[in-house]
C-alpha cells in the first residue's frame, strides 16, 4: 500500500502563513495533510508542481450560497477561483428557519437583497425543513465541490420567531428575545458557526420594504448574539447602515461583541471621492482590539461594482417607461425593439421612474465604465461613460447606449464602480490590505446572479495585485494568507487555511504565468432556466478539497468530497 493518497512534488510551497516560499513536496492522505517539505515514501497519485506555486485552497467568507448549495452541485464560479471553502448565510437572509407560510416572505427578501429571481428559489428548493437545524441537515445531505459553512440569518430568524411583527420590523419584546436567543442558540448547537445581520437601508424586498432586520436596535442584536456565549463559539457578522456614519453603526458591533466575547465581522468599503471617512472605522476596530476584542472589517480587493447589460438586471434604461414592457424578455426579443432607431431615441430622451435601489443607481455616469475583455477592474476616468461623453459633445445616455448595443447584438457590458475606487483609483486599498485586522471576503457567489461576479476576487488578487500591477505590489506569501489563513481564523475555521500536517487537505496548484481573469459571461443555468454571471478562470492546474481532485487545468472533474462544516473547527493537535 502507498504511503500517501497524494504525492505533490516540487513546488514553489506557499503554506497560508505568510513566511516566505520555499520549494517541497506536500503529501496528502484520506482528507488530511500528512508532510510537508520532504516527503520521502511512495504515492497513489504523483502530482509534479515544479514551475507551479503550491497553496492552502482558498476560504471565502462572504457568499449567498444558501440555495445553490442545495439545487448544485458546483459551488460556481467560486470553486473555479481555487476556493475550497465558503461560508453562507451573510447579510442576515437566507432560507430557514422558515414555516411554509412565510417562504414567500424570504423569497422577497432575497430577490431584493441578493438578486436571486423569485421562480428560481419556488421552484429550485423543496422547502424540505423549516427549523435551522433542518436545513442544515438539507444542506448536509447534498454532494458538493467544496466545504460550505453556515451562518445563522436574522431576518428569517425574526419572521420564524415574530411571525408578521417580525416582517414590519415591530420592535421585539422580552418573549420576543427569549426566543430568538433559544433559537439561536438551537442552531449553533447543530452547526451554525455564528449570526449574521444587516442594517443596510439599501438592502430592501422585492416590493421596497425594508427587510426585516433593518433597524433592530441593540438590545435585539445582543440578546440573539448571547446565544454564541452560551454555546461558546460563533461569529457575529454585520452590514452596518454606513449612511448614519461609522461611529453610530460601530456602537452595535461594540455592544455585541463586549457582551458576548466573541470575535465580529463588518462589510467595509472607500467612498470614490472625498476625504477618507473610511478611516474613521479603523480608529474604532483598533481601540476595541487594543483592549482583548477581536473585530476585523472585510473588504473587496477591487471596486464594488455591477456589472450592467441589456442581460443582467440593471442598466441606465432599466427603469425608463419604454423598457419596462420588454424587461423580462429575452435578449433575442429585446432587439427587435431596440434595434428600432426611433424605440431608442425614445429610450434616450426618457427619464427613469423610481425602483429599485440597485436600479437607481445604475446612471452613475462618471464611474460606469466598459467592460473590456479582459477586464479592466481600473480602467482609466476618462473611459467613463460621462467623460466619453463630454469629450464627445454627447449626453451619457447615447454614448452608454452604443456601448450596451455592442454593434448590435446588445451584449456590451458596463462596469458600475460604486465604491473602493477613490480618485479613480485603486491605490486607497493597498495599505488598507497590508493591515492584519482586515479580512478579504464580500464576493457575494450565489448571490446577484445577474447584477454582481465579484466572487472571482482571488484570482483578481493573485493576478493585478500580485503580479501585473505597477507600482507597489502585494508579494506572494502576503496574498496567499489573505486567501487561507486570515480567512479562516476570521470565522474560526482553524482546521483549514496552511500547509502543515494535520491540516485538511485542501490544496491549490497554480501556474503563475498563466494564471488569467475571464470576462464575465451570462449563462442560463439556474433552476427554471434561470440567468446568471458567471466569471472563468485560467491557470488552476489542480485544486483539491479533503484529499480528492475537484478541477483539474480549470476544467471540473466531477468529484464532490464538499461537505457542511458544522461549527468552529479547532486547529489540529499535530500542528
């Protein structure tokens, strides 16, 4: 019998840790790591990495993986971006706890929020469970590419336990807390790995409500994050109402984590212009973790953006009266119409009608730029679709029109940076990256299939970051642990994230040279036919989940060693 399953021999070994390469062989078996360096001995499967970076596979914190977990078997486009783990449940929606009655409720909610279509979450989930603890055995049952993880969501918790108060946001009442504590406490014990909100005022149904969690007051967050201090484990992870000012939405982070003891995650982003009020959060984070408190902002290393298209959900006309009628049609159809020059002239003379706040802001003409092949996630000012348009004594709504027009085929794509690009650039992010209490994550995978690819951002990273930038880069060994490591300590997942034995063995090998970004494409691949982006990569030569071969020279190879991870891992005893 061999001595390992799998023998990965020669490699550049980059271990998650931040320490400097090195060239070894790392061996794998069953679904652990066994040596690291000089692995003498025989192997079942010989995997020759000379030329090839060798890392930890990538965790990723931040997805909406809640119901393609269920209705796929392929956690994509993250899986294709050498990410082995992801963790669900964000932003406070998802899917359970839910009785049969309120899944129209979370349906909403989740087509405002995180652009699912309606008839894909009816149709593509049996709504086989209605506690937490249900679900996740759901999500346990199915085969998968990769780990997922799950954290508890608070506006279905609140619908489940407040029924329709709970909906309209009626503030909780003592019966209220108590049970959405014992509830939360019910699903950390079957695997939870913590509590998710949002304060967001843009995150809104379906209809224009404001989602159920906006506005819970601290008393609400604390009592329901207690339940991670009685159990003893957990994360809190939050989207702050940015729009009251940092030091208002950080008192709640505050409270919940004095209170519990618990470590805590918060989206976090740059304003495009103006002084950097960003700043003012870090001076929080540092002064709280001065004092014992772990708190770590999560950021994209690219801009927050959209991706706009005749196609996709959003684009500057996709609320003009003229467009409404054809919104929903296919693409083919659409064309018939706005192939008609006076249809479009009518289009371009029209002002849009409220929707919603996606929609709105999809005229956001000085920072709505092409989106080339391959992309450009910096693409110079004056490509936008303003400055093209002034340059060329046009208004922005012909120029963006020829643009989504293509020639004619009406596959053009804009880029709508709404966010993390200050001055046009993406030079604000860099020291922001090189902090140790900052946490990469917000790719959204399984969410905004049709508005949002940011789920790509890993190979992003390695490639302009890491690579091809001019100026001051972020060095390989740096990269790798923002990807593994920082991560997984971040949602307490220390089983996973470095190349030492005893760890799991999950593991990337990458070739640097040819390593590429693809341009998003739209696919029709969800339930029902359903749309959505997907983004390609190239230059994953082997990308390996618990010991067993996932891709294989980008391509997937059809095996499913995924599973729920329930709970906090601890780190191994080995290591």
């Amino acid at each position: 019998m061999a001595d390992y399953d799998i023998l990965i021999k020669g490699g550049t070994v980059l271990d998650g840790s931040g320490g400097a390469a090195f060239t070894g062989d790392v061996a794998l078996k069953g679904d652990r790591i066994v040596a690291v360096g000089q692995c003498p001995g025989t192997a079942a499967k010989v995997i020759d990495a000379a030329g090839k970076l060798v890392t930890p596979g990538f965790v990723d914190i931040h997805t909406h993986y809640d119901g393609q977990s269920i209705w796929s078997e392929e956690m994509s486009p993250s899986s294709s971006h050498g990410v082995t783990t992801v963790v669900m449940g964000n932003c406070g929606v998802g899917f359970a706890p839910c009785r049969k009655e309120d899944q129209q409720t979370l349906i909403k909610v989740m087509e405002g929020v995180e652009d699912i279509p309606g008839v894909v979450m009816a149709e593509g989930l049996p709504w086989d469970w209605e506690t937490f603890p249900e679900y996740l055995d759901a999500v346990d049952s199915r085969a998968r590419d990769i780990d997922v993880a799950a954290l508890l969501p608070h506006s279905p918790l609140r619908v489940y336990a407040m029924g329709a108060r709970g909906a309209n946001r009626e503030p909780a009442n003592d019966e209220d807390l108590a049970k959405m504590r014992s509830l939360a406490r019910e699903a950390l014990e079957a695997g939870a790995i913590g509590f998710a909100t949002s304060r967001l005022q843009i995150h809104k149904t379906m209809d224009g409500d404001f989602i159920p969690s906006f506005e819970a007051d601290s008393r609400e967050l604390v009592e329901i994050a207690s339940a991670m201090k009685d159990v003893g484990s957990g994360v809190m992870q939050m989207v702050p109402n940015i729009y009251n000012g940092w030091d208002v939405e950080f008192a709640h982070i505050k409270a919940i984590v004095d209170a519990t003891g618990r470590p805590a995650t918060f989206t976090y982003a740059t304003a495009n212009s103006g002084p950097p009020t960003w700043l003012e959060a870090l001076e929080l984070v540092e002064a709280e973790n001065a004092k014992g408190a772990k708190i770590r902002p999560q950021m994209m290393p690219r801009p927050i953006g959209m991706v706009a298209g005749f196609e996709l959900s959003t684009h500057p006309f996709c609320l003009c009266p003229s467009y409404l009628p054809i919104a929903r049609l296919p693409l083919a159809q659409q064309l018939e119409h706005l192939k008609n020059p006076d249809f479009r002239a009518q289009l371009i003379a029209e002002q849009p009608e409220e929707g919603h706040p996606l929609a709105q802001l999809s005229r956001n003409w000085n920072w709505l730029f092409p989106l080339s092949d391959p992309p450009n996630y910096e693409p110079p000012r004056e490509t936008s679709v303003g400055a093209q348009a002034q340059a060329q004594g046009r208004t922005p709504e012909e120029v963006a029109m020829d643009l989504l027009m293509n020639g004619g085929d009406g596959k053009g794509m804009l880029y709508n940076a709404l966010g993390n690009f200050h001055e046009g650039k993406l030079d604000a992010l860099l020291p922001l990256m090189q902090r140790d209490d900052i946490v990469l994550g917000l790719g959204d995978g399984g969410a905004h299939y049709a508005a949002i690819c940011d789920a790509s951002y890993p190979t992003f990273l390695l490639t302009y970051w890491t690579r091809d930038r001019q100026g001051e880069k972020i060095d390989w060994p740096a990269a790798i642990r923002a990807l593994t490591s920082v991560p997984a300590d971040t949602m307490c997942l220390s089983d996973r994230g470095l190349l030492k034995p005893g760890y799991k063995a999950d593991v990337n090998v990458i070739d640097p040279e040819r390593l590429a970004l693809h341009r998003p494409e739209v696919k029709f691949d969800l339930p029902t036919g359903g749309r959505r982006l997907d983004q390609a990569a190239s230059g994953y030569v082997w990308t390996i989940c618990s010991g067993e071969v996932i891709r294989h020279d980008d391509q997937s190879t059809g095996a499913r060693p995924g599973r729920l991870v329930r709970g906090s891992q601890t780190a191994p005893l080995a290591a």
